[in-house]
C-alpha cells in the first residue's frame, strides 16, 4: 500500500524534492502525543456512537498502545521524508497494524484540519500547565530573597543615573508584580484555547453522526467551538500565546540586563556565580557572565517570532492554507525557550551574591538624598515643592563636597536668599536623613520601599499567588479527570 | 521665568535642536485631557491632606478649568519646541497664572514619572470603551447580516480551492464569534491598566504625606499599584494593548481580503457598494476596492507597532528611560487606525450586496459534494471512511462530467469493485444531494452550517455579546461615578 | 584533561543546564568546515612566521585532517553539551591528538572573537555563491518561457481588477528583472563580506607576530579589516545578509501569490502540475497547490528573522556579547529556505501549463481596451485625454453589452455631446482594436509589452544576466585559487 | 467641476468617511515638490512630441509655477479631504487655471501608478544625497577626534568586562569605518532608485507617442525601467531603503548605548555636555543624558518600519493595490529619524568631554593587561599559549592584589610549576608593561590600537571617505545639470 493514503484522486506523485519541502514530519514530533490522544477521544466516540464496533474498537486503541509505546523521535525520523505530516503517518501505521478494513474507519467525520486543531490546543494547554508551574517556582525563589533583604540598602536609577534611595527587596517586589501578572494572562488565555475543534472537519462539519459533547469532555476540553469555519480557520489563540511570551521574555530581558548592569566591575552591586559565566579563549582574566546575556539575546527570538505570526497571517483569507504549518515550529521554539530563559534565572537568582556595602557605598557617594531633602524643606517650611527643588538643584550645582548637600548653613542660606530670612531649616529637623532607616519610614505611602510598606506588599503578592495557584491547581485537576476518564474507558474497553 | 522651571541645578540651557528632538509635546495632545485630570484628581488631594489651603485649591482648580477651556491643539501648537512634553507646560502655565507660590505647590509628591503613567492609563482606558462600543457597532451590523442569510448557500473555500457547500451566515458567525474574543480580551487587559501609578514619584515613592486610596478613587481606578518601581518602569499593559490591537487588525485584514477575493469579477460573490471603490487616473473602466485594501495595507502598522515596543522594551533596565517616549506615538497611532479600520468595514458591510446567484452556480459547477457523497457511502453501507474517500477520488479523476459524482451506476462500479458485489448503493438514498438545504440538515451537529446549527450558534452569539456589553457597561458606570464625583468636589470648592 | 580548557581562572565548572542552555554546538555544524579551514590557514600562517615548527604543523595539519574526515554531525553530537562551541571542541581534539605542547600553540595570536568572525564571513561567502547560482538556474527557466509566450495574451491586473492587455512573457520579464537586482545586491554584499577578521584577536589584536596579509590571502579575502574593534564587534554584514535574503522572499512570495490567484479554478490562467499539489484527507476532489502556499508561508520567516536581528543588535554596546551567538541559527536558516524556495518555485515553472484560451477569454470577456480606446481618441482626434477618459469611462458605466465599448455609433454620439459634432471618430480608425496584436503594437514604448519591446527587454535581461555571470565567476575563480593555494601547501608540508 | 475628475464610470461619490480615510493628501506633501518636476518633465516631452502645442506647454508651465510658489502645506490643508491624493489635485488645480481644454491633457500618456513611482524615486534620490552629506559631517567631526585621541587610552570591552588595553582613537575608528560602509551601501541603493518609471502607464504602458529616453533625461534618470510591470508594481529600491536605514539606526543606537554606559557616574569615562541633558521634575541633582535615550529609542522605529514594509509586500499579487500607499509615510519617516539622530549624534560628539585620567585609572585597577603577560610569554620562552593562558588564569585566581600580575616571583613559580625549571622569565623581558605606549606597540599588526597602525586606518578612513565623496559629488553634478536643463527650457518655453 503506499504511503500517500489520500491521493487517489491524482495520478501523479508528489515530487520528492516538494515532499521534503512540504513535510512537518519532524516538527510534529511536538505535537505526537497530543495527536493520539486525540484520535483516542474520536474513536471511543465513534464506538460509542455506534459507528466503530467493539472489536474495532479494541482493535484500533492497541494499535495506539503500541504506537504510544514507540513514540518517541525515531519513529518519525524513519519515516521522514515519506509522510507529509503526523496525522497520515498515524491513520498509515494504524491500517498497515489493523488492516484497512477497521483502520480505514478510524478518519470518519474528522479532518485533517480539525485534527491539527486539537493537536494544537491540547499541546498549548500543556504548555501553559508547564510554564505556570516555572513561573510560580521563579516566585518561590524570588520572595525569600525580597523578604531578607528589606533593609538591604541600594540606589535606585532612571537615565542610569542614581534617583532615590531604596531597598534590593524593592526590585525584587517589581520583578514579582510582573511575574503575577504574566500568571494571570496565561491563565486567561488557558481559557481561550482550551474549547473542542473536533467535528468541524474539513471546515464545513461533517454528516456522520458524531458526538461533539462527548470528545469535549473525554479532551477535557471546557466547551465545543460554535462555528465550524472558525474552528479551523482561526488562530488568534495561537497568535495570543506567541504575544504573550512575547511579553513575557521582554520583561526577562530587562531583568537580564539589571542583573549585567549590576554585575560590571564598575557597578558591582552583585555577583553572578561562576556556574553561570564563562571565560575568555585569549584573555585570562576574564568572568563573563554569558548566560545572562544569552537570556537577553534568546529574548529576541520570542517577539521575531510574534512578527512571524503576524506575517502568516496578515490578509490570509478565512480557510485553512498550507502556510498555517509554519506556526507549530515557532509556538514550540516560543515555549521551549521562555521555560529555558525562566530556568536559567531561577538558578542564578539562587546563587546570586549582593554586595550590600559597594551599593551602601554607592549611595553615599552621591547626591541621591537631594529629593528628600526637598521634601523635608516642604515638608517643615510648607514653602512650594518647585521652589525647594530650585533651591537644592542649585546647592547641587554650587557644591564641592557632597556633604554640602546637608549642610544646615548652606541650606539656610540658600532659603534665605530665595525665600525670605523669616524661613529656617531646624538641624535637628534634618537628622534622619542620616539613617536610611528612618528616610525610607517617611515615605509611608501603598507601595514605597518602607520597610512597612514592603511588608504589606508582600503580603499582597503572596495572597495573589495563591489565588492563581488555586486557579491553576483546579485546572489541572479538571484535565486530569478527563485523562482518567479516556484511561479508565480504554482499559474496560481493552480488558 | 524661564521655561525650563526644572533645569536650575544645570548652568546651560538645552539646546534647541535637542529640544526640539527631545520634545513630544506634540504627541502629548492626545493624553493632553487626561493630565489635567490626573492634575486635578492630585491637587483636590493634596487640598484634603492639608498640603493646599482653600485658597490654594480654589486658584489651581481654575487655572485648570482655563488651560482646559483652551484645550486644543493651538495652546500646544503655540509653546510646540518651547517644552520638553505637557507636564512642564501645564506647570507653567498654572505658575504663570497664579503665581509660583501657589502655582509651584502643585507638583508636590509626584514626579513626571508616575504622572505620564496617569495619562497613559486613562487615555488607554478611555480608548478600550471607545474600541469596544466600535466592535460591538460592528456585531450589530453582522448579525442581522448573518440573520438573514441563513439560506444564502455558498462555497466554502481551503486552499483557494471549492471544499463544502455552506451558506454566507455561517461565514458570518466565524467572524462575529472572533468579535467576540476581540472584546473579552479588552475587558482583561482594562482590568490590568486601570490601576493608580500616583504616589511612585520619580521612583522610590516620596515622604510628603499624600492619600493614594483617595487619588484611585477620584480617577476611577480599581487599585493601587503596589510598588512605585513597577508603577513607573513597567509597560506591560502598554505592550499587551498593542498586541491585542495587533490581533484584531490581523482578523480584520483577514476579512478584508475575503471581500477582495470575493469582490474580484472571476469569483463575483459580492459587489462592494461604490461609496467604497476608488476609480483609476488613465483605465476608464475600473471600479477598484480600494478602501478594502487600504484596510489590508493599514493592517501592517498595526503589527509594527508590536515590534516597534518590543525593540524599545527590549534589554531596557529596570528604571524610567526617554525612549519610554516613543511608545505613546504608536499607542495612539494604533488606537486611531484600528478604529478607522473597523469604522470602515462597518460601513462596506452594511452596504454589502451579496450575488447569491452567483455563488449558487459557483456550488453547481464543482465536485464540492464529494465528500457528502463519501459520508452517504459510509452511513448506508458501514463502510470504511478511508475507502469511501479512494473510491469518491477515482470518480472524481475518472468523470467527465460533472454529473459523473451523482452517477448511480458509476457509484455502484466502483464500489463493487473496490468492495465488493454485496455492497450496493440505493439510488433514493443520493437523493437528497439534489437539495443544498437537505445535504446542511444532515450536517445536524454543534457548528455546523444548517440552520437550526446556526440558530443555535447565534443565539449563542447574542447571549456572549449581551454578558460582554453588561461588562463593559458597568465599567462605564464606575467611571462616569468617579467623573461625577470629581466634578462635584470641583463645583463644592469653586463656589 | 578537562573539556573547558579556557577554565582556569574559575574555581568551579560551569552547571549543565547552563552549558546546555549556551552551547551553540549543534548550529555550529553549518561552519565547522570554515572553522577546520580558518585554522589551517592560521596555523600555515604561524608556521611561516616561525612561530610553529616544521613537525608542528605537520602533526596540526595531520590532525585537522582526521576531524575534516570524520567532519559530519556524528562529531559534534556525540560532544554536545560538553563544550560551548565548535571552537574549543577542535582545539581539544587537536591537543588529545598531538599533546598541549603542540595543539596548545594553534590560538596562538587568535581569539574565539576574531575566529568566529572567520567562519561566518566564509559561509556567507559560500551561501552567497550558491545562492546566485540558483538564481541564475531560475532564470535560465523563466527566461525560456518568456520567450516561447511573447503572444500569449493575458489581461494584466491592477487592484485585482482587469487593466490593461499584456503577454504572459511580460510577467514573466518583471520576474526576470527583480531577479537581476537580487543578484547585483549579492554581488555587492559579497564584496563586504569577503574581509579578513583574523588578527583583531578578542578585541585590541595581538602582540604575537602575526601575518594577517597571508592568512587573508590564504582564505581568498579580497582585504583585511582595518580596525580590530569593527573586526569583531559589527555584524552590519549580518545585517544586510539577513535584509537581503528578506527582500528576495518578499519577492518570491508576491509571485507565489500570483500563481495561487491563477491556479484558483474562478481565475484557471495556469495549471500546478500535480507533483507541486496536495490532497485533502477528506474531500476526495480536492488539489491543493500546498507548495505555494508554503513558499509565501516560508517567506514569513525571512523577515522575522530580520526583525530578530534587529532586536538582537539594537543598543548592544560595542564589544563582543553572548547574544550575537544567536544571529548565526537565522542566518542558515535564511540562506537554507531561500534556496529551498527558489528550488521548489523553479520546479513549479518548469511544469507549469498556461491555458491561453482561459486568458484570451478574461480578455475577451472585459472592458480592459478602454484605455486603448480613450487613447485612440486622443491620437485621431488630439482631444485631451481626460475627456477621452471621461467619455469612455461613461460609455462603460452606460453600456448593456461588453461590445458597446466598440460601437462606432455610441461612440459618436459622445464626442459629439461632450466635444463637439466637428469630432468624428472613423470606423476604420478602431479596426486594429480587434486584433491584440496589433493593440500591443501601437504600444511602442520601451518596457511594453508589444513584441518588439519584448524582444528589445529579453537581450536587455541575457546582457545583463551574463555580466553579474562574468563577475560571479571571477570571483569563484578567485577563492578556488586560494583553496589551491592552500591545498597545495598543506600537501607540500605534510610530504 | 467636481474634485472627482477621473470618477465619470461611477454613479456614485465616494462616501466621505471613506475618502478621509483612503486620503493620502497630508502625507503627499512630502513628494510635491517631486510631483511638480515630474509634471514639468512630462509636459516638456509631450511638448517636444507635438502632443502639446507651444501655447498649451506655456500655459500648464505658468500653472506649475503658480502652484509651485504656493506650494507649502496650506495648499494641502485646504484641500485636504477633498482629493484621494497630490495626482489628481494637482491635475484639478491646473484645470481649474487653464481649462480643461489644455489642463485635461497633462495626464496623456501617464496614470497615477507610474507618476507616484517618479515622485516616490526622485524623493529618494534627494533623501540619499541628503543623508549622505549628514555622514560625511559627521565623519568630520569623529575623524579630528580620533586624530586627536590616539593616546587616549582606555580599557576595551568584551560581555561589558574589562578585556584589553586601547585607545579612545581605536573606537572612534570602528565607527568611521561603519559609518564609510553604510555611505558605500546608500550609493548601491542611489544607482538602484535612480531609474524612470514614467512610460509605464497603469500597467502595461501607452500607445500615446511619448519619448521615454527624454523624460530620464530631464528627471537626471540614469535609465530607463524596461518592463512596464516592474515600472508600477516593484517596490525592492523602497525596502532596501528601509533596511538600509534601519541599519545605520542599529549602528548608531550601538553609538549611543556606549555613551550612555560611559556617561554614568560608575563608569564616568566621558561627559555629555548640559545642553544635550536634561533634569527631573523631582529630583534636584539629576543630569540625564535623555538625547542619547531617545537616539536609541528612535532607532526602534526604522526597523519596525522594515516590518512594516515586509508586512505589506508580503504576498501582495503583482500589479498596483492601494495598500502600496502606506510605503510613503514609512519612508519618510525614516528619512527623517534617522537624519535627526545623526544631526544630534554629531552635535554630541562635538561637544563631548573625555575623562583620561578615569579611563586610566580603569586600566590600572583592572587585569586587562592578563593577554599581555600571557603573550610575553608565548614570544619569550616559546612556550604554548594555552598553558601560558593556563597560568595566567592561575594567577588571576590566586592573586590578592593587582601586582601579583606583574610579579617576576609569581610568575616564575608558576612557570616552573607548570611547564619546567628550564623556563624563566627575565624581569627587564617585563618592563614594557609599565608602558601603555611601548604595550601597544608590541601589537604592529594591521588593525591594532597601536599608534602606527592607527595613523595607517585613519590614511585608510581619508582615502575612502574622499573617493566616495567624489562619487557622490559627480551624482550630484548630473542631476543638478538635468535640473539646469529643465529650468533653462522652461524659461526659454516661457519667455
């Protein structure tokens, strides 16, 4: 029997060099699991519809064991370059096990199309269980470092210039917002994909009688899509996912590029592990810390192929095309390198050295307070905020000594000649500027680096952490009833 | 008093090709309203905390209420390479007005840096109302299209090729239920944006003691940002609004080239109303869909402008940066074009005229029944889908004639030789393959293209767009609250 | 002996999934052969400036030799995950073969910098060439079949809509010419590529004696790099690789585009020979043209790989960073689809069928002459054209039959309303309007399509054609001379 | 008479929400100046070909004129929404003045689809010569300043460490040497965009007698195109435009990201002048280098413009659709970004402060001498470089202090530890160290930041920069002589 099972209406072959070029066989390997559990689900609801026998039945989901079995990359490497992609190499290997006679069955009222949809929404939702699970572990490691170092002192930067004072707990709280809420998105998204294509077949459904309830719920799948045409022809869930990760590696790239910043000799605020860096083949002085940069760089390929996507599908009419194959590899390479990227992180933020005194030191070294003292001025003299900011931009300007910035002489004297001499800046106003402690109390508003305000932070991102771990955790028990389900059917069904 | 109230701890001025580089004063018309709402939410507060006497608020308050009276494109136009963005401007202007005294009070506990974040965040939360009220237009105009063509039989298309007979409801319904996503994605990413960034400051949050709960409350947002370096640094909601205007500008460029296909003399299914064809400059003859394609063609910048944020976010430390800039421009220039984009659409298909004659003989002049007749052969005679597909291929290779596909005796050679003489089709059971609307009926499950499926879908419709519209509109109402009591307060302290 | 043989400076071996997660071993098969390469030219060269023995560079030259023989995927597998690049991994095998006292000498004055700079500029060199030659392949089909369809008449589109009338040759010349400048701009990036790195070493050279006008004479590059920084920090030639690569396929997938419109059964200008197409797995009658759908699918990757190029490289300071190790996957997978796609586009033209009489019919059955008639006005009647374009674009929107666009007295009859009753156009005047040839004929113009033109552009294409030949050749002749050069020391030394 | 003038064959106008959509009119000033040339040239020819008399030609040259002084964006504003684009209001315009009589007949022989392409081509041949004469300044700022810093040293990067001793000069060449290439590439790209269009009509060009060899001679054309379809339909010179710029943007947002590193107080190795910083709104003692931010931001937006670009090509069918349109804003857009970023880039590079003694003091707290010593080694005791490399590291690892480098003891220990008693290194071998200058020297190879070599690539920098200034001076010639050429008819037409 040959290969190309469908062909019959043409009396040509497919050339050789276009079967090459053609063929997703080695894409689908990501896709391969997904593919028999899919046609798992339709047989047992072709059984149950009457449209498979018993023995059919039991006949076509041993042969699945057996492939399942098999299943791994060599299967498809030795048929490479004979098969156009997964689904005939599957229906083949099933009528070449079963004979034509029941495996022929096994293709009723589906279509490669809506198969390919199932294959996919089923392998997107495993992602996004996958990619979860890494974020909220990335979580696991991040807030017990927020939680000891609340008092780790360290400038804050924009422009890369020292700003404000803050804490290294501060940073690390940003870090985690953002994680929260690239859980939240995934898991909206989760819902979106997770609804049953199968039945649309070819784009127009199908007359055999099947079951569209019935492979929804074996799938796990939450609901059945409602329009044939759009369940085959549309991949805006695809799309979405692929700008999600997007979003998601641009933020690593930005954490990657603090953690480089910090890690200069000139900077020095932390220290990558050497398990994280590599050397020079010529200079042999040299630490880098290549792993951060290749975070960055791999970075890039997550939001090129959100512009391939985009590209695939600008101005494809509604239908399926051939060039919808190419959205499986970048979907996989988007997946496989954010879990990559997040690992990475995760161990070097485990190992990751602070040196509390090069930033305490850095702060020193720097007129970083100057905000502060403009607030105590309007604080104190209730003078307006924009004449305190003149009055200690120029004291800024005119200083040769950083000290100059607290000098209770200068300061009175500037407000004298900007203000009026009946406005006097108490010293003793001025000495908690002295205790980075009692600066950061100050600021006692939602969401500053207090000490306090830290605190309640955390207690916000932990209680939004486990709201969405309940969310995940609820899912996955969902998908694991149905896994029962189609595991408990297929083992009365072959006992 | 010079224009750069900020500069004085710097001797020189800017330059003035630097100034004018720098300055996006003129972009800054679009978030030009909501600064000086955010202005008025922060000095209304700054008056409740003490910080603003009576007087004080009273005087700001008006000056205010000048600046917005004048608010147009000509005071921008006027100060336009004079200031480096609006929030100087408006500064000065208020200081010009009532004097630095008072006038300087008003930037007291905030920094341009969270305030930019104000404005981005309501003008984007004033655009997803506008853009869904848009896309729920454009659900009103397609459901009664969807309605009334529920008998308007048409071929379905993959691969450029004639697949299944449908009808032109059933194309409709896939683009509603895509609609439909569109506007629960905006509904997410609203819940993510509508959140207060005042009281970040510059970055570390700042010791003046201002209210932020009463700030989120007087501009209606849900909550506070819980860390000042996620509030000015991060621009998550700017990318994730992006790239969901993206995926809408990629279906609708996807519906576009249907029309273009469709519109073509060769197909001739639909005629585009000429209020929306543009005609040619030399070829007297031409009726072109010129505003179709343009919606095609704007579609591109759409999805740019995702990858134009991802090379301004990339590898950006953590920390406020000038380039930040750059992602207003294509905020508002994607805003702006996907509402033209589907403002038009709107409009082509309310005048749409569709050729159902055309379409009928388009059906008629094709094998498209193939695989009903494939199915008939697997329903009456139990046999095996893969086989009936061989068999139905041949005769289609084989025919000469179109009618060769409803051959009785044609059908029953080849069965009998492919199968056997026990197996004989019944002439009667092919009969209902002469009626469109009989071949739909069989096709009696969720989604497909009969009539009673397509009922059920748009029932299914109008209840999602009924629950989304409640949604959004008890969003509305919370801010038109907020609005309401911001205007009140006003009145109170005015009078 | 330790695989990370740079290592010293480190106390602890770098983790496994950090190296897993850097290792660039399995891209870097696509330059191993110019890795092998670029050190016997840099080790001939070390030997020449005494800095290798005779017996050195014998036993070097030997055992590069044994990799270059055992040089295929199974090497580099079988090492995956020990080593970081292909760089370590041959000079670890060269010292396991011959001891650190002599392997240990080949990085003698190089740096991984400089060497992989190497290997990338003589791939590219490579690519280029077989590129152009592929190129010059497609022409030497299509140029045939514009030949042999000078009179293949067929209606030419603007807006999907009929325009003008044309020749299928003159198509298939706007290929030809697009194809020609695809070449030159090959020819002109080659130049930039073709320069020799070597010697910049990490970054700032080399205090070693080096010879850097032998090693680039040794490896055909046509000059050194006058800067060392520039040497090894910019992939501007990356760039414009990459850009170039994305322009072809922007080119290639318009005119997959073209075929698919003809091939649709509503246009059915062309017929895609069966080899090219595919089936459905369920609609028996279906002939899917799947390999021009996936060269414009194909084509997507190109330039997202561009846009990855760019997000890798944007604000990458100076200087070498992990993250261009990214840059070189795109850069095979450019070059490996492009030629892919050329090859399979080539294929398709070679079996393509042209049904001219569904061409001449379109014609037949259209307006299309309109222009030619309102310009006929304006040549027998020296009326201004746009009134001519009025008056014909009111006889086609009063007509009730295709023909009345040729009816002498309708015609009449509006110059006579519109112009005047002293215009009259004569019968015999509009007779060559009945004969396409002679309609082409009067279109005597360079770059019509009249056969004249056509013939005068064809002798344009050969002329250019054969001088980017000419030049592509010397230059291949040129690097043969060097990989002679090279062969013949090498045997030289080892005998 | 209506603004619709070519409209006759519709019944309808085109619907007003449409026509401000399809409107390119505002976008269009950026080619009217070009439009108004092509316009002239046209004329002139059909003039000389007897298609317009000596008092018609008089006539629409005055009409010209007159629009001509106008012309400025008021003339556009006005007639904004009015007219799809420049073409027909300008056609419109000059009816309006001379009667259609004369006026109708501008448009013989031309369409809109190759006029646009004349507009879009002699706008890029400006912007080119433009752009070029930009980086020809900037070269002669940056040269001088190379000139001058040739003992300016500084510590070279690699992965943002400290890897080998350079000179400020060293880096400035690396972009000299960029900045020569991409003037190299924009004169490819000039040869490429300077070709005449005009002939081809909408499509498939006119059987009106125009001489083409005419109009490229009074537009400075080097040629004409000689395929009527590449004429109208090609779009390869727009996007390698683009890409060309984007390439320069990804070099100078490179430029930019180095200063921005060197500016920060942590690394402090240059100063950016006050009038290129700007300040906070809150904080006092900022000094931010926010041009430098926002180079880098801006050069986002030419690459996103390539993706634009390729989003728009991308399977567009062969032939003129609308969506073409969205080209021109891009173009201009990039024209002018990146002739502002280099404008400030040059402004900053003039007025920049270098910090010897901090760059100095970088060197000397630092082991980027490390290659250095290993490579004494290699060329004094002719041993391998990997051990010396080995050791080195060794010594690195082990040292407590900076010294422990350039200690004879140490070393020696580890040389006799590792390779032998045999082998010991003289302490004068060593001194050379102590000598930034005499350690450079040492590298005498091509491309080294040793000052002999340096004065070599600067000879090399003046000698390419002026014979492409000479190319591009002789381009310059031609088109001024063909401009001379139309002024002096139109002079002598109208006197």
């Amino acid at each position: 029997m040959r290969n190309d099972i469908y062909r019959t209406r043409l009396a040509k072959s497919m050339d050789k060099r276009v079967l090459k070029f053609l063929s997703s066989l080695n894409e689908d390997n990501w896709i391969l699991e997904e593919d028999i559990i899919g046609t798992e689900a339709h047989s047992i609801m072709l059984y149950e519809q009457n449209i498979l026998s018993l023995s059919e039945i039991k006949k076509i989901l041993k042969s699945l064991n057996k492939i399942k079995i098999e299943m791994n990359k060599k299967i498809i490497n030795k048929h490479s370059n004979k098969f156009e992609d997964i689904h005939p190499l599957i229906e083949k290997l099933i009528i070449d096990d079963v004979g034509m006679d029941i495996g022929g069955k096994i293709h009723t009222g589906r279509s490669r199309n809506d198969q390919v949809c199932v294959d996919l929404r089923l392998r997107i939702r495993k992602e996004i269980i996958m990619l979860s699970k890494i974020l909220f572990n990335l979580l696991d490691i991040l807030i017990p470092i927020s939680k000891s170092s609340k008092k780790t002192y360290m400038p804050l930067y924009t422009h890369f210039q020292k700003a404000q004072l803050g804490v290294f707990s501060h940073y690390i709280n940003n870090y985690n917002l953002q994680i929260l809420r690239m859980i939240e998105r995934l898991y909206e998204v989760f819902q979106r994909v997770n609804l049953n294509p199968l039945g649309a077949c070819a784009i127009g459904a199908t007359s055999i009688n099947i079951d569209r309830e019935r492979t929804a719920e074996l799938l796990g799948f939450e609901n059945n899509i409602y329009n044939s045409i759009d369940a085959i022809s549309s991949r805006d869930y695809i799309y979405e996912s692929l700008t999600l990760l997007s979003l998601c590696s641009l933020q690593f790239s930005r954490i990657a590029e603090d953690l480089l910043i910090w890690s200069t000799k000139e900077f020095d605020f932390i220290n990558i592990d050497e398990g994280f860096c590599s050397v020079s083949s010529v200079m042999p002085q040299k630490k880098n810390p290549d792993s951060l940069e290749l975070i960055r760089g791999k970075c890039s390929k997550l939001s090129s192929n959100v512009m391939n996507a985009a590209l695939l599908l600008k101005a494809l009419p509604t239908g399926y095309f051939r060039d919808l194959q190419e959205l499986k590899p970048i979907l996989e390479d988007s997946f496989s390198k954010i879990k990559a990227i997040i690992d990475i992180l995760a161990g070097i933020f485990s190992t990751i050295k602070i040196n509390n005194n090069k930033m305490k030191s850095s702060i020193k070294n720097s007129y970083i307070l100057a905000l502060d003292l403009a607030e105590l001025m309007v604080n104190e003299l209730k003078i307006p905020f924009r004449k305190a900011h003149n009055m200690v931009g120029l004291i800024v300007k005119e200083s040769n000594h950083l000290e100059d910035l607290f000098d209770i002489k200068i300061i009175n004297n500037k407000i004298k000649e900007h203000i009026g001499s009946d406005f006097i800046l108490i010293k003793e106003s001025m000495d908690y500027l002295k205790d980075f402690n009692l600066i950061l109390k100050r600021r006692d508003i939602i969401g500053s680096p207090s000490e306090k305000q830290i605190n309640i932070t955390l207690k916000m991102i932990e209680k939004e952490k486990n709201k969405l771990l309940d969310l995940f955790i609820s899912k996955q028990k969902e998908l694991e009833k149905s896994t029962q389900l189609r595991k408990n059917l297929i083992q009365k069904l072959l006992s």
